[in-house]
C-alpha cells in the first residue's frame, strides 16, 4: 500500500507534483484493470446496438440511451411490481422484448419512409429524426418519472473477483453482457436470418434481388438493436439506477467505441470496448479520476488521427 | 411535389400550431380587473433541462402549500387580498433566467422572486435585479459570490458553503479525524464545497484528498478505489441525486463505507428513495440537516411537513420548505410594507424580522458574503436503521442541541 | 435582376420595423428578441453548412461556447480591451474550426457528426472540469459591453450583426462558390470529376459558419453578463436543428423565421415549461416525416396558392431547380 508520507499534508496546488511521486502498487493496479474490463464489456452491449443497426439501415440512432432508458424503466416496473427480484432474468428478456416491440415500431413509421423514396438526404433525416425523438422521449420521462430516482430490487450480493472486492449485481450483468454479445454473435454468424442480415448490410439491393424483403429486415434490424440497449438498460438498471437521464453515459461511450472501431465491425467493437473501458480505469489511476469522461475522447482522437475510418473501419463505397 | 404526402395530417398540424399561437397572444388580455387584484410572487427555478427539474419540482411543491398558508390560514396580505404564484423555467440557462426574471417582472408584475437554484443563473439575474428592484431570493443556490455583489435586491435564507464548510471541519476536529476525503461532483455546488473544505480543513492541520467527478456519471469505483488506497478517516459525500446513492453503494461494495465514516452533504439519506437505492447497503450514513422534526422548527413548519408528506409521499427536503418559508417571508414584509411596491418590501426585509419555517430571519448588510443572508443551524444526524424514519435519526453534533459526538 | 422588386421591398419593410420595433414593446420583449437574434445567426450559419452543404456538424453550439470563453477570459484573466478580446475570440473559433475541418472533412459524412459531438462534449468538460480558471458549472462574469443590464443597445447590437450574418451567408449562397457547395452535398464525386476542389470549400464554409457562430457566442457572452458551460449542452444543438427544420432547412429565410417564431412560441409556452421541449421535437419529427420543409415551404405553398398565376422559388436553391425542371 501507499505510505502516508508521501502525501504532502496540502493537496490543492502540488496535486500533479504529487500525482507523479506515488507509485501505484500492483494491488490497486489490478484493480482499475478489472473495473475497467468489466465496464468495458457492458458498454459493448450498448455499442453492438448502434453498430447493428449502421451495418443494415446505415444510419444512426441517436435516441438509443432513450431506448436503454426504457429498458432500465420497465425493468423496474417489473422487478418490483409483477416479478419480484428473483426472477431477474426473465424480466431482462421481456424488457428487451417491450423495446423491441417500440423500436419496430418507431422504425416503422418514422425511419422506414427513408427507404421508400419520399425522403431525399437520408442521413440528415435520420438524424434529425432520431435527435428529436430522444429528446422528446428523455423530456417525457422527466415529465412522467418526475423528480424521483428508482431502483429494482437486489438479486446478488457481494462477491470478490480477483483483488477486486465488487457487488454482485455487476457480476450478473457482466456475464449477462458476455452471454449476450455470444447469442448475438452466434445469431448473426449461424442462423440463416443472421446470414441475411450480413448479406443486406453487405449489398442491399443485390439481396433484394436474390429474394430477401430488405424492408422488413430493416424493421427487425432496428427491433434488434434498440434491444440490445434495452436489454442493457434491465441489466444494469440495479447498478446505475432508473432516472430520465440514466441513458446518457452508456450512449456517450457507445457512440465513441462504434467511432475507435470503425462503422460496421462486430469484432471491432468488442475490442474498442475493452481498450475504452481500459483507458478510463488506467487513466484513472494514472493522471487523475476527475476526467474520466475525457480518456475516452482522447483515445479515439488518437486512433482517428492514425486510422481515419477506426481501427477496423473500411471507406464507405460511395456510388 | 415529391414530399407533400399526406396532405390531412400536415394542414392539421398547421392549424394546430396556429391555434397555440393565438390562445398565448389572447389569453393575458383576458384576465382582468377584480374587486381584490391579487398579490403575485414569483417562483424562478430549473424545470426542464439542462438545468436539474427534480429541484424544481421540489421547490414548487413547497411553493404552492406557501400560498395555500397564505390564502388560508393568513387570509391573505395587505387585508385580505390573496396571493397568487406564477411559476416559471430558467432550464439552468443564465439567458432563460434573465428573460424569465424580466418576464415575471415587466409582463406579471410580481412583488419578489424566489427560488433560485443554480448558482450561474442566480448571479446573471442579481444584476438584471438591481436594475429592476424586485427582491430576488436564493433558495439553493450557495456560491458565496452571489450575496457578495452586496445588491439591496438579493436575499438568500440558507448556509453559504463557506460556512458549511467551517462546519463540517469542526466537526471532524471535533471526532478526532485527521484525514478528509470530498468526492465531489463537478458543479458550481460540489467545486464549491471542495475548494473551501481545502482551505478550512488546511487551517485546521488536517490533510484533505479531493476528488471532482462528473455529474452524470454512473460509476465511481475508480475514484473510491483511489480514495481507499489513500485511508480516509471520514468521507464527505457530496454527489446530489443519482450519484450520491451510487456513492455510498459503490463504496459499500469496494469495502470502503461503512470501516470509513461517510457524511452527507445534505438530508437526502432520509428520502425513501435513497433506502429503495442503496438498500441495506446505506445503513450507517451520517448526514447534515438544518432541523430534525420535533426541534428546531416554527408552527410554520409544523403546519407545512405534514401536509407536504401527505401529498407526496416523502418528507420535505430544505429546498423546499425553504422556499416556503421565503414565501411566508415576503407575504409578512408586504404586510409590514402596507404597500405591493417591491422596492418598499426590499426596505422593509430589511427594517423587520421575520418567521419562518425554522425561527427567527433577520436580514442584516454587513461587508463581505453574509450580506442579506441567514443562516439556519447546521446538524449532523446519522441513519442507524435501516429505512429509518427522519424524526428517528440519531443527532450527532452539535453538542448544544444534545449531539453526543458518538457514532455507531 | 431589378433592384426594387417586390421582394427587396419587402425586406426593407421588415428591417425598419425591426429598428422601430423596440419603441413599441417592453424590456422584457427586447430581450427576448436579442436571444432571438442570437439564435438566427446560430441557425442560420448551421443551415449553411448543415444545409446547403451537407455537413452535418453537432458542433456549432462549441464555436459559440469557445468564442465566448475565449474574449470573457481575455478580458478577466489578461485585461485585454474590447476591440483586442472580441477579435480574437472569433479569430480562435476560426482556427480551432479549420483544424477540425482538416481532421475530419476528409472523411464520410456521418464520422463528421460523431467527430464533432465527440468535440464538443471534450470542450464543455473541459470548461466545467477546469473551474479553478473558467469558473466551472458557477460560470464567469462576462464584462458587459455596453455596461448596462437595459436590453435596447443589445437589441441593435445583434439585429446589426443578424443582418450582418444573413448578407454574407446571401452573398456566399449567390456566388461561384455557392453552387460549388450545392454540388458538394448533392454529388460529391461529380463535383470533384468537374474540378472543385472539395476540401478545400468544405474547410473555407466551415471556417465561415464557425466564425460566425464564434462572433455571436462573443457578443451572447458579453451581452448576457454571464457565461457557463450550459452554452455548450447538446440541448442548444438540439434547438439550433429544432429552429432550421421547422423554419425550413435549405432556404434563406427559414432559419430566420424559425429561430424568431420558435423562441417566441417557447416564450408564450413558459408555463408548460416541462412540456416545451417535448412539443418542439414532435413539431420536428412530424415535420419531417410529413411536411419536409417547414415554415418556409408553408409560406410558398400559401403563396402559391393565393396567386396561381406566378410561382416564386423561395430560396437560391429552388429557383436553380426550377431553371433545371
């Protein structure tokens, strides 16, 4: 452990001096590489989502900490009014299941006219639309939620990883992260819906003609994203707790690993994570906790300026 | 035309928009002249974002019962004639304040102007008050600065931070505590607090580890990790909302709350939604508080936090009964004034003391930042229970309203 | 083209009731309107580039937010003048902006929108993180320019620079590289093949929009009398995009009539104040699934409508399609 001598009794002005006299101790080293691991896993989950639904419809959604908000929202709901805190698991899956159901649903009526013909600068449209509706669904929350701030009951108590003395409830949503990323990998890789999907985000109209309704894989594609935030939202709703603005960090590290990873790629993604959430913890320890917030934009500022299209990113093919 | 699809639903929505514009240019038109013209007060705080509308919210729960006081119970000001709220936004944005101040004051003619919450705002819209000599009064807002600028139009009932601040140290000197760490959030409220606990924790011979973290974050373990490996002896928590419960959870479960003392920087350990939070993870807390039920309050207290419970289901934060007594405050001033003229009632918050919800206010004018300010006694209580009722908490410190100056 | 059409009447109608409109209304209006004014340079410099050239960037609010800190801080921490803190907060806002372009505007359009978010979430953090030199959440005293609270000279000060701001991005949009730009964002590939250099008009109407969002965040601060990292919240984003696609995106006056109609609806809307926001995005989204093109595309069809005989393109834009079609 550290000595106490080496903390100058004023810690206001010669706190960088300080920063670089300490040495951090194996110990604690390894406990910023486990938090980091672990938060690193569970944005993923939020970064799958918005990458899948790039890969297919190759627009973003940006109200997606909207849809996790949901997830987290209806997890509460039924963890502490129908289910009760035991049956956990199945309230993940059925809150993913009410965001998929709205998801479909907004893709249906608002993104789905982009393909149609009738819209004419289809980014832009995504865009707009999709800012819009996460202001509008974070502004309703805070209308109908009001000032409160909720939490589902507890379903795991403490537990020790390694060195890292950590809740139980993490522990459950890391592994549910993994097991989920795995399905969805599985998913995409082996099912032959899967197979289609990797074919539409590939060439659109070439599956088309081969038979495939790409409308309505689009539909499916934007289900399945908001799901996957939603059910990150449930898996994490006990850890960061239910509030209008729960959303907000989960999309803003999302959009940053999609961006070091580069549009489109499933197994960048899973790395890009990892290094973020790295960076966050080591920053942490090594420069200062305060602007954790920071670490992330740096990292993906330097891998811009090496790779411009993130670490596994291709130039779009703009014909 | 390529777009022009649905030709129904856009006319519609066309006319729609019509229709609010014209109901909003009429309606002030409408509302005239009665035998007894109602007095009104002015409520400025954060509704929507970015400012933070769960203190709003709050605020103006206390409000609305102030009027109620007023009307009912006092049979309202100036013989008889009743008081009226008008509530607006200033969305945390320093513009908004000044434009909603300017619209209380010029468009509904209000008397004063309570519930300040962000500090950014509160000192822009001091200087749009000097100019227009309406009472404006912090009821959140604690930056120091804000009573500095020494304006005649600015009042504020609540502790400053420095002086809170002064308050936390002595305690900690008090329990023998040699080694303060303040995790804090980057807001004007929590920079505030660590700047001045530094400082007063200096002069004290302590040493002070500090940390700022950002306010939407969700988790903290890397800065409680760090403030473990330093071994703190108290911990001041001063997170508001969510990240003040993820606080106490997280350091919970990196084993570093309860072995180490974690104070709160306000009454929220008491608030239902804190033990829904935290669970039995929260027991222990200690906290600060202006009053405990039972003490420390006026009937005007007494008449409000019943009411305010039964209506919302939790127990009034400071915020609010502190706009409600400030509220209770100006309706007395304008009693005292005989007049609605705000710069009389400026003079005469001034000339007189006052009730409110915890004792006597008299606003005094000397130098520096205590400048039109009162402030209530501090306590620090501890949650020994878990969901521990507020009126069961244990009193701590000070010794003078009967603290032992012993944890548990 | 005629000097004196109905058109150009028309608008100097418009600006003389915008100069003798303040002996009519109380402070509280003037300053409504000041913001107002403010927000129709933020809208309409962001529907040059958003607009008519496709660059989608999400990081016009920090160029206001920069030029602001920029020559408060100037002013406060070196004691630099007016006339020296003013130029150079909008010359920064023109740097830092085209190094930015250099980075980015290589690149597909979409990495431009989550670079620039990606920027201006670092800025407001920086500005709230680093408070011991800006002030952090509390803010910074913005010395005031005209040393009074009193909206009137403020209310010409951005009614002059509005105009100012409109002329110039009128003039650009009239211009050789006006229709460079409209080829940019329509077919970048047959823009580059007929021999515009792409980058380097996308850098030059960055630098242009930025620097004018800079010189407005300048004035903003120093009329405001104080400026906190709230000006860099994705919420004004938020409402520059709300003001320019219900005002109608890609024409003229549309920014212009958005920014003006939308902060007096909110004005009238302060009651509701919870469900402002939330009525304003629905506005959009209805706008764009049903009604591409706002305000502006109302007002022509209206038009249209009332004169069958003669049809007036709205902007730049449409007379050059009408001409093609």
């Amino acid at each position: 452990m550290r000595s106490l001598s080496s903390y100058p009794a004023n810690s206001g002005t010669s706190k960088c001096k300080q920063k670089e006299d300490e040495a951090i101790d194996l110990h604690l080293f390894s406990q910023f590489l486990i938090t980091g691991i672990i938060m690193g896993v569970l944005y993923c989950l939020m970064s799958m989502g918005i990458n899948f639904i790039y890969g297919i419809m190759k627009v973003i959604n940006w109200s997606m900490g909207e849809f996790f908000m949901i997830g987290a929202f209806t997890q509460y709901i039924l963890l502490t009014f129908l289910l009760g805190a035991d049956y956990w698991y199945v309230g993940v899956i059925l809150s993913a299941l009410v965001v998929f159901i709205l998801g479909a649903l907004v893709q249906r009526i608002l993104i789905k006219p982009m393909f149609v013909g009738i819209i004419e600068a289809k980014m832009e449209y995504a865009t707009i639309v999709t800012i819009s509706m996460a202001i509008f669904l974070r502004n309703i929350a805070v209308a109908i939620g009001g000032p409160k701030i909720y939490t589902p009951p507890d379903y795991a108590g403490p537990t020790q990883i390694l060195t890292l003395p950590l809740s139980g409830n993490r522990l459950v949503a890391f592994i549910g992260a993994l097991i989920l990323l795995g399905l969805f990998y599985y998913f995409i890789k082996k099912s032959w819906t899967g197979r289609a999907f990797q074919g539409v985000a590939q060439n659109r109209s070439g599956v088309q003609t081969a038979g495939v309704n790409v409308l309505k894989y689009d539909m499916l594609a934007f289900g399945i994203g908001t799901a996957l935030a939603g059910a990150g939202g449930a898996l994490l709703a006990p850890i960061f707790l239910v509030h209008p603005l729960c959303g907000l960090v989960p999309t803003v590290r999302g959009f940053e690993i999609i961006v070091i990873a580069g549009l489109g790629s499933i197994p960048g993604i899973l790395v890009a994570g990892l290094s973020l959430g790295i960076a966050e913890s080591l920053g942490s320890a090594f420069i200062s906790p305060s602007f954790v917030d920071i670490y992330g934009f740096i990292l993906l500022v330097i891998i811009l300026s090496i790779k411009p299209y993130g670490l596994f990113g291709k130039p779009e093919r703009e014909v | 035309m390529k777009i022009f699809r649905c030709k129904k639903i856009s006319f519609i929505f066309i006319i729609l928009i019509g229709l609010i514009f014209m109901i909003g240019g009429i309606a002030p038109s409408i509302a005239g002249a009665a035998e007894k013209k109602p007095v009104k007060i002015g409520q400025m705080s954060p509704f929507s974002t970015p400012g933070d509308p769960a203190a709003g919210k709050r605020m103006r729960w206390g409000a609305e019962l102030a009027i109620k006081y007023i009307n009912e119970e006092m049979g309202g000001v100036l013989g008889g004639r009743p008081v009226e709220l008008i509530v607006e936004d200033d969305s945390g944005t320093p513009a908004d304040g000044i434009a909603g101040y300017r619209k209380l004051v010029q468009k509904d003619g209000v008397v004063a102007v309570v519930g300040q919450y962000h500090s950014s705002v509160c000192i822009a819209v001091t200087k749009v008050a000097n100019d227009l000599g309406v009472p404006l009064f912090s009821s959140g807002a604690s930056s120091p600065k804000i009573t500095e600028s020494q304006s005649p139009y600015i009042f504020s009932i609540m502790s400053l931070t420095p002086s809170r601040a002064q308050f936390w140290v002595d305690f900690a000197k008090q329990m023998g505590w040699k080694r303060v760490a303040v995790v804090a959030e980057d807001t004007d409220y929590g920079t505030g607090f660590k700047t001045w606990v530094e400082k007063h924790g200096k002069e004290a011979g302590m040493e002070v580890k500090s940390i700022i973290f950002p306010r939407t974050i969700s988790d903290l373990t890397p800065m409680l990790l760090e403030i473990k490996a330093w071994k703190p002896e108290l911990m001041i928590n001063l997170g508001v909302g969510a990240s003040a419960y993820l606080m106490v959870k997280q350091a919970y479960d990196i084993g570093l709350f309860p072995k180490v003392p974690m104070l709160a920087s306000f009454a929220w350990p008491i608030r239902p939604e804190y033990w829904d939070a935290v669970g039995d993870k929260g027991k222990g807390i200690l906290y600060t508080s202006y009053y405990k039920p039972g003490m420390l309050t006026t009937f005007l207290g007494e008449w409000m936090s019943p009411r305010y419970k039964k209506l919302h289901n939790e127990d009034p934060t400071f915020y609010a009964l502190n706009v409600f007594g400030e509220i209770i405050v100006i309706a007395q001033a304008i009693n005292m004034a005989q007049t609605d003229d705000p710069k009389a009632i400026a003079e005469a918050l001034v000339k007189w003391p006052y009730l409110d919800w915890s004792g006597v206010v008299d606003f005094k004018e000397p130098q520096g930042m205590k400048w039109h300010n009162v402030s209530p006694p501090h306590l620090v209580l501890q949650q020994t229970k878990v969901r521990q009722e507020f009126k069961d908490s244990k009193l701590v410190w000070p010794p003078k309203f009967g603290g032992d100056g012993k944890i548990e | 083209m005629k000097i004196f059409n109905l058109k150009n009447i028309g608008l100097l109608v418009l600006l003389i009731v915008a100069v003798f409109l303040p002996v009519v209304i109380s402070d509280y209006w003037r300053f409504v309107l000041t913001i107002a004014f403010f927000y129709t340079i933020m809208a309409a410099s962001w529907n040059l580039l958003g607009g008519y050239t496709g660059q989608f960037s999400l990081g016009h609010h920090t160029f206001a937010m920069i030029g602001a800190y920029t020559s408060t801080l100037l002013m406060q921490k070196a004691g630099a003048p007016f006339w020296v803190s003013i130029p150079a907060g909008i010359l920064l806002t023109m740097i830092i902006s085209s190094l930015l372009g250099v980075m980015c505007l290589r690149i597909h359009g979409i990495y431009l929108a989550l670079i620039t978010w990606a920027f201006a979430e670092v800025v407001r953090n920086y500005f709230r993180l680093h408070y011991a030199f800006t002030g952090g959440d509390r803010g910074i005293d913005s010395p005031l320019i005209f040393g009074t609270m009193k909206p009137t000279p403020y209310y010409y000060l951005f009614l002059g620079i509005a105009v100012l701001a409109i002329v110039l991005i009128a003039v650009i949009m009239r211009s050789k590289i006006g229709y460079y730009l409209r080829s940019i964002r329509d077919d970048p590939i047959a823009a580059r093949s007929m021999g515009v250099d792409i980058v380097r008009y996308k850098i030059f109407v960055f630098m242009v929009a930025s620097g004018l969002a800079g010189m407005a965040g300048v004035f903003y601060g120093h009329s405001i009398g104080l400026i906190s990292p709230v000006m860099g919240d994705f919420n004004e984003m938020a409402m520059i995009i709300i003001f320019v696609v219900i005002g109608g995106m890609r024409t003229q006056a549309g920014p212009i009539v958005g920014a003006i109609s939308v902060r007096y609806l909110m004005e009238l809307l302060r009651a509701q104040s919870e469900f402002r926001i939330v009525i304003l995005t629905a506005i959009v989204i209805l706008i764009m699934r049903f009604f591409n093109g706002g305000l502006m595309e109302l007002f022509r069809r209206l038009k249209k409508w009332i004169r069958r005989d003669r049809e007036g393109p709205v902007s730049a834009y449409q007379e050059l399609e009408q001409k093609q079609g």
